[in-house]
C-alpha cells in the first residue's frame, strides 16, 4: 500500500510533530510519498516570508528553512503532475467549486 502525505501533514512532520512522526516513522520509505504540488506550496510560502523587510535573525531563519525544505523534498519520493493528474484536477474542481486551489 502506498501512501501519499497531504501539504498538512508534511508540515507537521517537518515540525517534528510527535505523532505524526511516529506514524509515518512505521511506514516504508519506499511506500511514503509526497506530489510536486506540495512541494510548490511550500516553496511559495517559503518565498512569500523572504519576499518581506525582515530583521536579520529572521532573514537567516527563513533561508534554513527554505533549504530544510529543498533537503526534505530531495530525498522524498515525489509524484509529478502529469496530464492524468491534471485531468483529475479538473474533474475536481467541477465537482466541488469551493475547494482550494491546491487541495485537489
């Protein structure tokens, strides 16, 4: 069985969240994954904070965090967005209106 972790569940993990460590920690590796849309969440709110006038602990801050994040997603085992995907997406979003841009 495969399992793919929501942008949530990634943050949490990434936050060392107990449990959610210790969920995914009894998983294979090779069954854990995370998709490039997540990744780009993530990078994007990444961006957004270093995008600000910031003091500089927290400029330094936000960079660790932005290559803690590029680490994470380097060793992940990350699901592409394909045309599948896409179609997937669209079919989504024609049933449920309201849901979030990326939760599809």
């Amino acid at each position: 069985m495969a399992y793919v972790l929501d942008t949530d569940v990634i943050s949490a993990l990434q936050h060392g969240h107990p449990m959610v460590l210790a969920r995914v920690g009894a998983l294979p590796s090779a069954a854990v994954y995370v998709t490039i849309v997540s990744f780009e969440e993530q990078v994007a709110g990444r961006l957004h904070v270093l995008s600000r006038q910031l003091p500089v602990s927290r400029l330094v801050e936000a960079y660790l965090r932005l290559d803690q994040t590029r680490h994470f997603f380097s060793e992940a085992n990350v699901l592409h967005f394909d045309t599948a995907a896409a179609q997937c997406d669209e079919s989504f979003r024609r049933l449920y209106p309201r849901m979030g841009t990326k939760d599809a």
